[in-house]
C-alpha cells in the first residue's frame, strides 16, 4: 500500500477522474444549455489539476524545477480564474 502512495498512483486517479469530470460537465452544458458553462469552473480546474501535478513531482521525487513549474502554472491559472471572476 505505501508504494501505491509512493509511486503517485492516487494523484493519477484523481487526475483521470478530474478530467472524466471535466469532459461530463463540457459535454452536458453543450448537449443541453444547461449545467455550468466550461468558462465558469475550467479555470478553477486547471489550477486544481496544476497544484495535483506539483503534489505528484513531489511524492514521487521529481526534480524541484518541476514542482515550481507546476506551482506557478496554478497560480496564473487562480488568478485568471479571480480576475475573470472579478468583474
């Protein structure tokens, strides 16, 4: 089980849910009109997604340019998302 956490494959799941989400939403609000327009929440996904990326290079020893890289992405793409949400 400790390997399991070790090699990152718990991110991975999330990961491959938070895109199956993604892809579910997008797909019912174009299919219907209905639901959260992908402008309203991609956003707040991309920078979940980025700071799960970061937690990844982490866990499974990556190099620390890569755990910067994907800590800076989330907070450009936070605050996008604010300055969207800001008006």
């Amino acid at each position: 089980m400790a390997e399991w956490f070790a090699n990152g494959r718990p991110i991975d799941v999330a990961l491959a849910m938070t895109a199956l989400e993604a892809l579910l939403v997008t797909g019912y609000f174009r299919r219907t009109g209905r639901g959260v327009p992908p402008a309203e929440f991609l956003g707040n996904l991309a920078s979940g997604v980025c700071l799960m990326l970061a937690l990844r290079c982490g866990v499974t020893g990556a190099a620390w340019p890569w755990v910067a890289v994907f800590l800076a992405a989330a907070l450009v793409a936070h605050l996008a998302d604010l300055r969207r949400r800001w008006r």
